[in-house]
C-alpha cells in the first residue's frame, strides 16, 4: 500500500511539473484574493512568480507561509489540466535564489518598458514568490468554474462610429 501511495504521488508531481512548464499562464488563487493568471517560469521543482511593483502583474493574496490553489490549463486547447495546491515562499532580493530565477524570467518578461534594468527595477520594487507543489492534487471540479472577470483599468475598443464605413467607402470609389 506505501508503494502505491508513494508511486501515486510521483505520477502527481511528474503531471503538475510538466503541465507547469508547457503552460505560459498558470491561474493563481491566494488567500482573500481573487484568482488571476501570472506569467512564471518552473525553476527546480518550483513555479516562481515576480510582480506586486508599478506595471507588473498584481500578487494579491500571495503571503509568506501561506498557501494558494495553482490551476494549469492546456496551452493548445485553453482546458484545465490540473490543479495544485501550492505552499507560498517569498524570496528576498539579492540571494541566489532570487538571482537565478530573475535571469530565467527576465526573458519570459514581454514588453518591459525598461529592458537590460528590469533586475535592478525588480530588486527595488518587486516581490518574488516561490509556489512550491504541496499535497495532493485539487479533485476535478462537478460545475463549470465561469468567473466574472476581476476589475481592470484597462479597456476595449469602442465601436465603430456609424459613420465611419460611409467614409471609408467614399475614398475607396473617388479613386
């Protein structure tokens, strides 16, 4: 029976492992906080996460010591693949933990506004989380998980003015 269990627990942290590092997005869920998609890398048995500074990804509920339900999708079909719990540790800037993930992020990292200082930016401003695979896995959900999307600065186009595709049609037969 201990072989089995144990056995089990290996396929379970060979599945979360591998579907953690194909994934680009996994969906994080701390304590208090509404679950968000956060961008990482999968460092040595570890998915670490960098934000909660000015333009980075928000890491709201990601306490030190506490834990937080990591769910992994597909990255060809969007579908859930698993979910984990996962034992928050936050990594102090300067260690070499906190080197070595920064370099495998630094290039995960799109867009950065500032390019070869974001470390530094990063040291300064940021927080680094470990989320460590803790437990068993999360059982499959009985109900759709269909969330209202959380609140955001950030918009959507408008739509097109009525006039608009009268103008455009205008200059197409003037020429």
């Amino acid at each position: 029976m201990t072989q089995t269990l144990s056995g089990r627990a290996l396929l379970d942290g060979a599945l979360v492992e591998e579907a953690t590092k194909k994934s680009g997005l996994i969906w994080v869920r701390g304590a208090g906080a509404p679950e968000r998609a956060l961008w990482h890398a999968w460092i040595d048995g570890a998915a670490y996460v960098i934000g909660g500074g000015p333009g980075e990804q928000p890491l709201d509920g990601l306490v030190d010591g506490a834990a937080a339900t990591v769910t992994v999708r597909s990255k060809d079909k969007g579908g859930r693949v698993v979910a984990w719990t996962a034992q928050v540790r936050e990594i102090p800037a300067g260690s070499p933990a906190w080197e070595t993930a920064v370099a495998e992020l630094k290039g995960k990292r799109l867009n950065a506004p500032d390019g070869e200082a974001m470390p530094a930016r990063w040291a300064a401003q940021c927080r680094l989380v470990a989320l460590t695979p803790a437990g068993p896995l999360e059982p499959a959900p009985d109900t759709s998980l269909a969330a209202a999307p959380v609140a955001s600065p950030a918009t959507t186009r408008h739509a097109v003015p009525a006039a608009l595709p009268r103008l455009l049609l205008k200059r197409k037969r003037r020429r």
